[in-house]
C-alpha cells in the first residue's frame, strides 16, 4: 500500500499545523480504495495523558488540510 501524499508534501503541513497549535499525519489504516485522503488534522493534545487531541478533519487530502490551516491561520491573525 503507497501513501497518496509525498513525504515533502506532509512535512510542509507538519510543519504548518506546528505553528497553529495543531498535528497532522497518515492514518495507520488509510485504504487508498475508499477515495479518500491518507491524512487526519487534530488539535494538540493538552497534556501526555490526553489518549487523542480533538479531531478537526479525519480522511482527508493534503488540499484540504492545506484549506483548514488556512482558515485557522486567518482565525488566529484576527
């Protein structure tokens, strides 16, 4: 099974979700036959005992995870 999303590409959102207090990564058990994205963008977890961070988008592409941080990003300069 091949990720749908290049490990440039999560890096980039990696590294933006870092900067608006969130965490994006693959799902463990993407299945590439349903049609949907490979990756999940969540809230950071507030302390280590937290079991996940509260979810924002769960499936989804790098496109749309780039949409949500943008929109966070325009939130958060507000």
């Amino acid at each position: 099974m091949s990720a749908e999303t290049s490990e440039m590409e999560l890096d980039l959102l990696q590294r933006r979700a870092d900067a608006t207090n969130c965490y994006c990564n693959r799902h463990r058990n993407w299945d590439p036959t349903r049609g949907n994205g490979d990756l999940y963008l969540q809230l950071k977890k507030k302390y280590r005992g937290d079991p996940n961070g509260e979810s924002i988008l769960r499936y989804a592409t790098a496109d749309e995870i780039h949409r949500k941080l943008g929109e966070l990003e325009t939130r958060r300069a507000c």
